[in-house]
C-alpha cells in the first residue's frame, strides 16, 4: 500500500506560513534601514539650515527671514523626533517577524522529520509484512502443488 502522510496538508500550509514569516520579515528589515537613511537626511539638513541661520544672522538678515529658517528648522527636528519613535519601534517589530519566521521554520522542520519517521516506519511495516506474507505464500503453493500431484494421481488410477 502506498504511504499517505496524513499532516501534508498541514507541512503546506506551514511553509506558507514560514513564507509569509519571511515576507513580513524583509519590508521590516528595509523600513529600519530607510527611517535610518531619512533621519541621516533630516539631521544634515538640520546642521545645514542652522549654518544658513548663523551665517544669515551675520550677514544681517531681517528677523522674519530669521524667524522662517528658525520654524524650518524646527519643523526638520519634528520630523527627526517622529523618524527617531519610529526608528526605536521597528527593532521590536523586526524581533517578533524573526520570532514567527523562526518558529514557523521549526514547526515545518518538526512536521517534515515526524513525516520521515513515518515514512521509515511505513516501509518498515511493508517490509515485515512482505517477510509474514511470504512463508504464507509458500505454505500455500505447496498445499496447491501436492493438491494437483494427488488429482494427478487419481486420474491416472
């Protein structure tokens, strides 16, 4: 009889969960590198409206044109704030996508190995039949063999 795995179904589905595990993983993996890169951006630019600021200041700029790279530059340093709380959430959200990616990984590991035991117990089952069935099968063709030598017999008296 062939083998039938009765949890394929569920090997299935858990590489795709293992799948989806890793797909989660990536884009949490790239949006930390991108909130670093965007934050390195903010705060350049945030040294460079400041320069602009001082240098402005004493080439004697007016106070509103003072005042507006002052809220510029405020405004960049809300924005590397939001960039920094953002930035510091996204290592918790990496460790939980590799913790489902790891356990989904084990999990279809485990599934995998249960069903290679099973597979070695399968064909061991088919081999220790075979070996049960076999002397059966010679009793059998033997009992056949003297049946037809004595219907021989009986025919030729």
């Amino acid at each position: 009889m062939a083998f039938q795995f009765p949890l394929a179904s569920v090997v299935r589905r858990r590489g795709c969960l293992e799948e989806g595990a890793a797909r989660h993983l990536a884009p949490a993996s790239r949006r930390l590198e991108t909130l670093n890169r965007h934050l390195g951006k903010t705060s350049n630019e945030m040294a460079a409206r400041s320069r602009t600021i001082l240098h402005s200041a004493r080439l004697g700029a007016t106070g509103m044109e003072l005042g507006q790279l002052a809220r510029d530059v405020e405004s960049l340093e809300r924005l590397s704030i939001a960039a920094v709380a953002k930035a510091h959430a996204q290592p918790e959200k990496i460790g939980r996508a590799r913790g489902n990616l790891l356990v989904a990984s084990r999990f279809r590991q485990m599934l995998e190995r249960f069903e290679e035991l099973q597979r070695r117990d399968h064909a061991h089952d088919e081999q220790r039949g075979a070996a049960t069935r076999r002397p059966g099968d010679e009793t059998a063709s033997a009992g056949r063999r003297w049946r037809m030598a004595q219907t021989a017999t009986k025919g030729a008296r």
